[in-house]
C-alpha cells in the first residue's frame, strides 16, 4: 500500500498533498509488477488519483475527492 496524501490523524500529511513525484509512483509499479501484485493507494485528491492511475493501481482507497475516474 501506498499514501498518496491525506493522514486523517497526521499534523504533517494535509489531505491536499500529493506525497510522491510521479517517477517515485511509476516505479513502484514496476517493482509491484515483478511481485505479480498490484498497488493499493490511500489518497484522497483528484490530483493524486489520477497521477495513481497511471502507473497502474488498481485500488484507490478513501479518494473522497474524485472528481473524473482514473484514466490509465
């Protein structure tokens, strides 16, 4: 599993923050790939989503501001 932003009970991870850049995303879907699994997201922003989309995670968990599905 992955945070992409938002700790409901972190003074340092606001809902509003996209954790990582999208190379760190894109190679954690290469290596979830050579493990034949697949990345789970905790993120809440539409930002983060569709930035998470891209290097293929299949679960997006929380995402209570989604405005446009993930497009991969």
């Amino acid at each position: 599993m992955a945070v992409g932003g938002g700790g409901v009970s972190s003074r340092y991870d606001p809902l509003d923050v996209t954790e990582y850049t999208f190379e760190e995303m894109n190679a954690t879907g290469d290596v979830v790939k050579t493990w034949n699994t697949y990345v789970m997201v905790h993120v809440f922003t539409p930002e983060g989503i569709q930035q998470w989309g891209k290097p293929g995670a299949m679960s997006i968990e929380h995402g209570l501001f989604i405005d446009t599905p993930p497009q991969n």
